[in-house]
C-alpha cells in the first residue's frame, strides 16, 4: 500500500483495480495520484466528492466494461456501514488523456451527502457488466466540521 499526502488531504495506492482514491478537502487542490475527495460543509452537514480512476482493464490486462460503482463509508475503518451503489453512466467522468490497449482512461467523481462533522472512512468497488465485483479500495479518511 502507498500512501500519497495531498493538499489537506490523503491518497491510497489500491494495486486490486480501482486505481487511486483520495479524500480532501474543499477548495484545497489535488492531491497527489489520479483521484480525490473534496468535502465541504454548509450548515453542519456536508458533502464530500469522492475521485477515483475508473478501470478499464483487469489485472490480467483483458478489458472489463463497468456497470456500476459502490462506494462504502462509514464513521470507522472496519465498519463502512452505508453504501451508495450508483450506476456507471450517472457518475461524472472525464478523459484523462492516458489509453491503454483497452482505450482512454476516465477521471470519475461523485459526491456523498449530507455527512454529519467527524471522521469518515471512504472506498470504492466496481462491478462489471458481466456481474463480477472487484475488491475494494485502500480506505482513506477526512475529517468533516
């Protein structure tokens, strides 16, 4: 596992596919690696914007197609008790620039709401059109006020 410290905020290496996610956050900038979290607060609640690279490829280099994400969170490490599973197509994603042999490599954010102040806990899963899920991310954490 790498760790890779951002602006205000955290990275993690996942070597099982779902690239890098990060947690930082608003308006504070990148953090290292290829995805990120920005979290902002209005009236004690807030939102935070998870950024991840989507796959494209599966270990083995043969070509996966997404169907869907499901991101887990929660208020500690060993239990992300809430989960949001969101469709492929309703997650905003853009061309990184990068290809592979399986084509452009996509940029993806999406956002958590309404999280009370605390520490939370974030990671990512895929699942794809043929039904197989794949591990999930590092965990990495914000602190929300």
């Amino acid at each position: 596992m790498t760790t890779v410290m951002g602006l205000r905020g955290r990275c993690g290496v996942n070597l099982f596919g779902i690239g890098v996610l990060c947690t930082m956050l608003a308006a504070c900038g990148g953090g290292g690696g290829s995805s990120s979290s920005q979290a902002g607060t209005i009236g004690g609640v807030s939102t935070a914007t998870l950024a991840w690279t989507a796959p494209n490829q599966d270990m083995t280099g043969t070509c996966i197609n997404v169907s869907a994400y499901q991101i887990n969170y929660g208020t500690s490490a060993d239990s992300l008790s809430q989960t949001a599973t969101v469709q492929a197509g309703t997650v905003s994603c853009t061309n990184t620039g990068a290809t592979n042999a399986c084509g452009p490599i996509e940029s993806c954010t999406y956002p958590i709401a309404n999280l009370p102040a605390g520490t939370w806990y974030f990671a990512v899963q895929l699942t794809d059109t043929s039904g197989q899920q794949s591990g999930q991310s590092i965990i990495v954490t914000e602190s929300l006020q």
